[in-house]
C-alpha cells in the first residue's frame, strides 16, 4: 500500500450537501457510525421510539461525531429522505392499494380456496407454501398474516393435524417474499441505494425465493410440526366452512392471478427487453415505460380495479372506499422507509460506507456474505426486516460502485436475506404469529423463529451459489 493509498483510507473526502470537500480522520468517521446504529438500536429497543425518530437522530449523531457542520447533515438526510420518499414511497402507496383491494374483493379468498381444493393430504404443505408466496408478492408480511390465518386453521382442521405443519410453509411464502422480492419496502430501498438493476433482481429474487420458501417452509415443517403438535385455536369459530367470511361473488381465479402477475410481467418484461432488444426500436421503449415500476404498479392497480373490482360486483364508490383504507396504515413504513434513505445518504456524505467499502475490497471477504453479517446484526439488535435492510444498505452502498449488473442485485438479496435472520421477542412478527398459532415463547422459538433463521441462510447460500455463475 502507497502513502496515497494510506491516506486516502484514513483521510476520505467528504463531499457535503453544499458541495464542499472535507477530510475526516477514519478515527472519528468509525465511532460515528458506530455509535449512530448504537443510538438507532437502543432507542427502538430499549425506549420503543419510532424507528422514524431513532433513524433521524442516529442519522443527526453520525453527523455529530464525525464533526460535520450539523446544517450539512440536515442537508443530507433531507435529501436522502425526500428522493426515497419520492421513489419508494410512492411504490409502496400503490403496492399497498393493490394488496387491499385483492384482499376486499375477495380476490385473495378465490386464490387460497382455489389452490387448497385442489391439493391433496400429501400436497398440501407445498400448496400453503404457494398460498403464502402469492398472496405476499404483493400484501405486507403483517397484512398477509391476518389475511391467511382463517385458512391455516381451516386446513389444520380438515387434514387434523398441527397448526404449524400447515401453518410455517404459508409464512415461509410470505415472508421470503417480503425479505427477497420487490415490490416489497426492504429490497426496494435496497435497490434503491445500491442502484440496482429493478428487473434483474426481481428475476434472481424468484429464483433465490423457490428453493429457500421449499427448505424452510414444507420440509422443515415435517420437523416443526412434530416439535411443536398443536391444535389450531378455536378463536375462528368451530371450523364451519363459512368462517371465511368471504364476499357472494368474486373474482375468478384466472382474473386474480391476472391481476396479481401484471405487474411482475411488467418488470420482467423490461428487464428482458433491455437485454435482447436493441436502443431506439419502438418495443424497447414502450417496455422501458411501462416496466418503470411506478407505471408498472400504477397499470396493476388500474387492472385490480376493473378485474379485482368489478369482478366482485364493487362500485366504484367501494373501489374507491377500498383504495383510500389501504393509505393510512402504511404512512408509518414509508416514514421509516424514508428516514432510512436519510440515514444512508448521511452515510455516504461523510465518507464511511467508502471506508467500509475500501476496507472490504482490501481484505478480500466476500461481499456479498459481508452484506449478510451487516444485516443480520442490525436484524437481531431492532428486531426489524425493514430498518436491517435500510440501515445496511446505507451501509454498504459505496460497494456497489463498479460491480456488475448482476452481482448489485445479489449484494441486494444477500441483505434481504440476512434482515429476516431469527425473528425474537423484539420483533412484532414474533408475537403476532405466538398469539395467532396459539404458541409457548418457546414453540414460537422452536417453530416460528427457527423456519425465519433457516430460511436467511438458504436465501444466502443459493446467493452465493448464483455468485459463482453470474
């Protein structure tokens, strides 16, 4: 290593919001992002503050002790926050608006039932885990839950046995999606940060999702389910085939997978294009438009509308009514989602993710299993999918620069995968899942948890596996 070299690495620049260039000493840039994911931990956990709160100010004690003038770190975290709120916000408002509406139409029910009917005893853990895919790929993981549970306990029932045999491969859909899979907040902020080819890692999140939601959600529920044998609760009823609550008329099941699929095919659609099609020609721009995923999500939402909708027989002041319901639950994740973005962007104006980037390249670790520690650890301090991924991709952004296409998009889903690693008694998903199964802390523990660490480190191993091709 030259002399340039050694001071480039202790002394980064720092390119502020006003566009002046400082040098900060790597012995004060390293206790400041230290201490600023220290201050973001121990308000979420220890005071339960918001993590839109605990962000802000973490963000506020990077820029503190690294001495920057605090009216450049103002600078920078509203300009991270607003340029995430514009992008990822905006998708996540109409992701939101489409999962309630197939939830209200029924659309959602005609999916489950479809699937469940024509599933045998045998069968029927790989048809809960494609239930659980399904229904995730565009619903919040919370949402998804509330939404499948009926069906868990219905199932359970019929085939007479635990509700978490039934019950992990539903959840392991869910939330392999909700981790790995944009639409969803976590790997869209990833992409965002990291500059991330959209279509590319929508492709190698399906491809990375498959075989981590078949290890941890219907194999290893042969395993769960003989550790943890319980009945499903009876808070639904007495199992009456009506306990779904479902709407007369709904849509059809080909219509809700229409509606469901558009937006994938959208994207995909544009990735594809901007490999095998040439600039200029008329099908590579009108895929590039309407593969954008706001216009994707936008064209979903409109067909949702008219074949979601209008197959339930819904007018358009319940459409409407529908639409509108689905907006304020989710303003706190855009919040968060956000401040994330200003919490990153803080990162990289005072040079820290280049001297964790030009650390990492020195050292020779793998980057995408470096990606995978980082977000794991923040995953077991908040207890939060959504603030592991932001936080480490904030983190790990400068990495991203010069790696291909393809190896972005893994260093996206190795994050995503390492933000769902063993959800415990600081994740809210903890007990919702403890409450609605019925479950001790410890079957939650057995059950729950173990399935959410299986499947962190399935999803990084086939991400290391498709390192090594791509």
């Amino acid at each position: 290593m030259t002399t340039t070299d050694l001071h480039g690495l202790l002394f980064p620049a720092l390119t502020a919001a006003d566009g002046a260039t400082q040098s900060i000493p790597a012995s004060r840039l390293i206790p400041a992002a230290l201490l600023g994911i220290a201050v973001i931990v121990v308000l979420i956990t220890r005071f339960k503050l918001h993590p839109f709160l605990g962000l802000t100010l973490g963000s506020l004690t990077v820029g503190a002790v690294a001495g920057v003038a605090m009216g450049d770190v103002v600078d920078s975290f509203t300009k991270g926050f607003g340029s995430t709120a514009a992008g990822v916000g905006t998708l996540i408002a109409l992701g939101a608006m489409f999962g309630k509406l197939l939830a209200d139409s029924g659309g959602a029910d005609e999916i489950v039932d479809t699937l469940i009917g024509r599933s045998s005893e045998r069968t029927l853990p790989w048809a809960m885990a494609a239930v659980g895919a399904i229904i995730g790929l565009p619903m919040f993981f919370e949402i998804g839950l509330v939404l499948l549970m009926p069906v868990i306990y219905l199932v359970a029932r019929r085939a007479q046995v635990s509700v978490v045999r039934v019950g992990i491969p539903a959840l392991a859909g869910l939330s392999a999606m909700h981790g790995l899979v944009p639409p969803h907040p976590g790997p869209l902020v990833a992409i965002d940060a990291l500059k991330a080819n959209l279509g590319l890692t929508l492709m190698f999140g399906v491809i990375v999702a498959i075989p981590t939601i078949a290890v941890s959600g219907p194999l290893f529920a042969k395993l769960a389910g003989r550790w943890v044998d319980v009945p499903p609760p009876a808070m639904f009823g007495t199992g009456d085939d009506d306990e779904r609550g479902s709407r007369e008329r709904r849509p059809s099941f080909g219509l809700t997978m229409f509606a469901v699929l558009t937006p994938v095919v959208l994207m995909m659609g544009k990735a594809l294009a901007d490999i095998f099609s040439s600039e200029g020609t008329a099908l590579r721009s009108a895929l590039d438009f309407i593969g954008t995923p706001v216009i994707a999500l936008l064209i979903a939402v409109l067909v949702g509308m008219a074949t979601l909708g209008r197959g339930a027989g819904m007018g358009m002041k319940e459409i409407s009514t529908s639409l509108e319901g689905s907006l304020p639950p989710i303003a706190g994740i855009i919040l968060i989602v956000a401040a994330g973005g200003g919490f990153k962007q803080t990162l990289v104006d005072t040079g820290i993710g280049e001297l964790v980037a030009d650390w990492v390249r020195s050292s020779g670790i793998s980057v995408l299993l470096l990606a995978w520690v980082v977000a794991v650890l923040i995953r077991l301090a908040t207890g939060s999918a959504t603030v592991a991924t932001v936080t480490a991709s904030g983190i790990l952004a400068p990495l991203a620069t010069g790696l291909p296409a393809a190896q972005v998009s893994l260093l996206v889903l190795a994050i995503g995968a390492g933000s769902v690693f063993f959800s415990h008694v600081n994740d809210a998903g903890f007990w919702l899942v403890k409450e609605y199964f019925g479950l001790s802390v410890g079957q939650t523990f057995k059950s729950w948890s173990a399935m959410e660490t299986l499947l962190s480190v399935t999803g990084l191993v086939v991400v290391l596996l498709l390192g090594l091709v791509v």
